[in-house]
C-alpha cells in the first residue's frame, strides 16, 4: 500500500467519499477501480481494496441528519 494512498471525505452534499490518490496497485471500490482524483460516494456494506488489503466499510451509531 502507500504512503498516501487513498483519502475518505465527508461532504455535506454527497455524503461519505472515497478517493484514489494516484496509489502505486489502485483503489478498488466494489471490484471496480477508482480513476484517481474522482471521488465516488462509499455505501453502507461497500467493499474497499487497497492494492490486496480489503475492508468492509459499516458505520454504527452516526447520525446523518447532523451531516
């Protein structure tokens, strides 16, 4: 993986955002590969691979009326 190399933005208007940022082995999100630079809106139960590093992404006990 490296050093810098995806970046997870929240935004008042779209949400929870994943970004690539121009990693060496990519940024996949749900088997697809994220152009870098183009951030692409993650969903509850999103599958996130960084190079051969997966993750799930689920989030508990967040209030997204507040968002």
């Amino acid at each position: 993986m490296s050093p810098c190399h995806a970046a997870i933005i929240i935004d008042q208007d779209q949400g929870i955002l994943l970004v690539d940022l121009f990693s060496t082995h990519g940024t996949f999100l749900d088997d697809v590969q994220l152009v870098p630079l183009v951030p692409k809106q993650l969903q509850i139960g999103s599958i996130i691979k960084f190079g051969e590093f997966k993750i799930t992404y689920k989030i508990e006990g967040i209030d997204y009326s507040r968002m």
